[in-house]
C-alpha cells in the first residue's frame, strides 16, 4: 500500500489557493509530471466529474482518469481512479492559517498492482518527493501572482 502525506504554506488567501489547485485545467502548470489534463464530463467540477491525465511517473508513461467522489469547494477534493495503471485516490484540503495564508495539504494512497507491485518499495519515497516538488511550485505560482 502506497499512503504519502504532504503540506505546505502558501502565502495567498484560500480562496485564491483552492479555486486554482480545485481546477483541473492546472494541473499541468503545477504538477511535475502531468503534462495534459482532459475533460471526460462537462464543466464544472462537480461530484461525479472525470478527468483524464497523461504523465510520466518512474520513466513510464501514464494515462488515467480520476472521477470527483468528494468536493467541498475551498476545504477538500477527493478524487479516485476509474482506470489507470493501479488504484489511487488523491486528496487536497485546505485551511485558513490567516487572511493571507493557506495550509494545503495533498495525500495520495494506493495499490500498486502488477508491474507497478515491483515498485511498491520506493514508490512511497518517490511520490512523496514528487509531492513536494508540486506544492512547491504551486507556491510559487500563487504566490507571483
């Protein structure tokens, strides 16, 4: 079982920080290795919403679409595989620190399976250095804006 558990500050109000992480459109800019993100249901985000990803993750291409099972607009999204590589569920929430900071935290638990069962050992360090490098340039962006 896969189980990472990261979180950062942000210097930018929550509504600023969950509206833009909340919107597939920008994964690309702030995820390091996802590189296209298409809608499968039509806009808005809303439960029950797909989204396909392509990404490269340990030097293999990926391609996968998470379904929307929770959405709380500015404290949590919950999103789930419905096809892809292994079962994974990724969670984002934030929360207020103050009017001009945010907590945003971004967990992602699984099973590996098949080929990816090999991986299994390392991928936990893997992804959640991956995850870091995320929040970190989604901290970056929002803050420059």
């Amino acid at each position: 079982m896969v189980d990472v558990f990261t979180e950062i500050t942000i210097n930018s109000p929550i509504s600023k920080v969950s509206e833009y992480a909340a919107n597939p459109d920008h994964a690309p800019e702030w995820y390091v290795n996802i590189h296209s993100a298409e809608w499968k249901t039509p806009k808005p985000l809303t439960l029950g919403s797909q989204i396909a990803f392509k990404a490269k993750f340990l030097g293999r291409e990926l391609a996968y679409v998470y379904e929307i099972v929770e959405f709380k607009p500015g404290k949590k999204l919950v999103m789930k595989t419905v096809n892809g590589p292994f079962p994974m569920e990724t969670t984002y929430t934030w929360q207020a620190i103050d009017d001009k900071r945010t907590r945003m935290t971004l967990s992602n638990k699984g099973n590996p399976t098949g080929f990816n069962k090999l991986f299994s050992p390392f991928m936990t360090t893997m992804m959640r250095k991956a995850n870091m490098k995320d929040l970190k340039k989604i901290k970056d962006i929002l803050e420059k804006q």
